[in-house]
C-alpha cells in the first residue's frame, strides 16, 4: 500500500487537496462559476456578487422594516445599522455571507407579506448558501403560527421548501 502511494505520488497528494476548497454549499459557489463565465476572474466575480448581494440585502431590509410598521427614516436607520456594523465589511468580501443575508431576509419578507411561495423558494437558497440557514425555519415557522391564529386559510406548506436547500 505505501509503495502504491508513493507510485501515485503528486497525482493522489492532488486529488486529496481538492476537498479543501468546499468550503461553501453550492448557490455562492455556482453563482461565482457562472458569472465568471463572463468576467474571467474568480476574485472580481467573487466580489461583484457579494456587493450586489450586500446591496439587495440593504434594500430587503428597508422594504421589511417599513413591512413592519416603520417610516422611511427607521428604515434608512436599519439600513445604516446593518452597513456599520462593526463586521459588515464581510457582506463586500468574497464570501457568501451577503447571499445569505439576502435570502435570509427575502424569505421572512415573503412570510411577512404572506407571499409564502416565495418566503419557501427564498428560505431553500438560503439554507443552499449556508448551513446556518437552519436558523432561520423556526422563525418560519414561528411567523406562520402567528399567521395561522389571525387568518383561516394558510398556505404557509411553502415553508417546506425551506429544509430543502440541505439536500
């Protein structure tokens, strides 16, 4: 067997580094590779997409905040609140954390407004984008409680999309 090993040498040492570089569940990670397509550059590709995901996020945030009863200078507030915040450079760089706080807050905007076919699709890409996006289906299902005991009919069965991500 070390003998084999040792045969293989660089070509097996190669084919074990691959596992190293997943690192990400698949939507960030897919999403980089097809719109690099276009760019030829993984690095300018990865931080386009995480700016533009930091963006939507932003403007997600301001659309939930007045959902929720606020004017437009509680939500610019949240919006600054959020691009402040002492660790939101990590939404500009190349990671998928602006994905998912995009999803994140498309999925419980779409239970707020009670659009719960795409409160499921959006809470399924975050949970594709990180695995702590299984954090964000008991707040599901808590919103679709809540929903439930002030109106009779429910479609909130979208929500069962949401694990889906995993698989």
């Amino acid at each position: 067997d070390r003998q084999r090993r040792h045969a293989d040498g660089p070509q097996s040492q190669k084919e074990g580094e691959l596992g190293l570089y997943l690192v990400y569940l698949p939507v960030y990670p897919y999403t980089v590779m097809v719109l690099n397509f276009f760019v030829h550059s993984f690095l300018i590709t990865s931080l386009v997409v995480s700016a533009v995901s930091a963006l939507a996020a932003g403007a997600l945030l301001q659309q939930l905040v007045v959902v929720d009863g606020g004017d437009d200078a509680e939500a610019n507030r949240a919006l600054w609140y959020m691009t402040l915040f002492p660790t939101a450079y990590f939404l500009a760089m190349p990671y998928s954390e602006g994905m998912f706080l995009t999803f994140a807050i498309a999925s419980f905007l779409g239970a707020r407004t009670e659009h719960w076919g795409w409160a499921g699709i959006m809470g399924a890409l975050a949970t594709a984008t990180r695995t702590q996006g299984g954090a964000i289906l008991p707040g599901l299902a808590v919103e679709a409680l809540v929903r439930y005991k002030t109106k009779a009919p429910l479609k909130a069965y979208w929500l069962a999309l949401a694990p889906l991500g995993f698989v």
